[in-house]
C-alpha cells in the first residue's frame, strides 16, 4: 500500500461515494491497474453493505410521502382549535367589561359604610415654644456628660490610650443613674 499514492481515506470515501467526480475517476483509473487497492475498495462495500439499511416497504414508502400533509393538517388544526379559545375568551372579557360598566355605579351608589368614616390621625395642637426649646435644649445634651459628672471616674485620669470600651463591667456598675441620689 505504500507504494499507492491514494491513502486508506481516499479510498474509504471512494466506496461511501463521498468523492468530488474529479476526484473519484482518478481514484477508478487507479483501481484498473491497482488489485490491492481494488480489494481494499472492496472490503470497505462489503463493511458498508452490512450496516446499509434497507429499502423502505411501500408502506413506509406511502407515510413518508403523505408526512409533509399530515404535518400541515395538525399545524392547522391546533392553529383553528388556539384561534377559538382565544375568541371564546376575549368574548367572555368583553362581556365581563361591559357587565361591570353597567353594573358598577350602581352597585357602588347602594353600598353604604357600616363604620362611620373617622381620619385615622387626630390632628394634634401645636407644640407650644416653650416645649419646642425644651426639645431643641434635651437634643444638644450629652447624655453620658450628667453619668460622668455624677460619678467618680474623671476622664483626665484615664490613660491616653484606654478608652470606655476598656473600663471594666464593675465601672460601669458603680455609676450612679443621674436621677439617683448618691
């Protein structure tokens, strides 16, 4: 086979009929003056032939030429059958539409509130200026400035670098509450 100038894909595809025509007659001229080329074209039919299907029965014949329509006529079919669920229901819509247009001022006019209708909020008075600026004076307060005061622990003691989340539970414990006596 070396010495063949046609490789085993050539000729695989000679015997499958898969060559351009060009192609093919090189390949038959070839296989005139080659036998073992020839026997290996051979070989490849005889593989081919075994896995060939065969021909289809004229019944089968008959469904695959009818396929095509019978296809188109379910198509069509399901097609009419969605295209009058669709009407059914946008009459049934529009019917419902028109029901609750002529309906529904009246039946709104008739209902009447079981529960006399009051504002959910009551409107307040005013605060007073006095109570606002007691408001204003309570925001700006420091409310741990009246715990500190109150208590022993005096911030210039402490340590540059210790801070309030490192006092002790017990600190914190024996702070008076400002409104407390001491």
């Amino acid at each position: 086979m070396s010495a063949c100038p046609h490789p085993d894909e050539t000729l695989t595809l000679f015997a499958t009929g898969a060559l351009e025509p060009e192609e093919a007659a090189r390949v038959r001229a070839h296989l005139e003056s080659c036998a073992t080329c020839r026997s290996e074209v051979e070989a490849c039919h005889a593989v081919l032939g075994l896995a060939a299907l065969p021909p289809p029965s004229p019944r089968e014949q008959t469904v695959l030429a009818a396929l095509p329509r019978t296809t188109v006529g379910a198509w069509r079919k399901s097609q009419v059958h969605l295209a009058s669920r669709l009407r059914t229901t946008g009459a049934l819509l529009a019917a419902a539409a028109v029901v609750l247009l002529a309906l529904g001022p009246v039946v709104l006019h008739r209902v009447t509130p079981l529960v006399p209708r009051t504002p959910l909020v009551e409107p307040s008075a005013s605060p007073s200026e006095e109570s606002a600026s007691e408001l204003e004076q309570w925001a700006l307060t420091d409310p741990l400035s009246d715990v500190l005061e109150a208590s022993d622990v005096d911030l210039e003691d402490l340590e540059a670098d210790e801070t309030l989340a490192d006092l002790e539970a017990e600190d914190f414990l024996s702070i008076p509450n400002p409104g407390e006596s001491l």
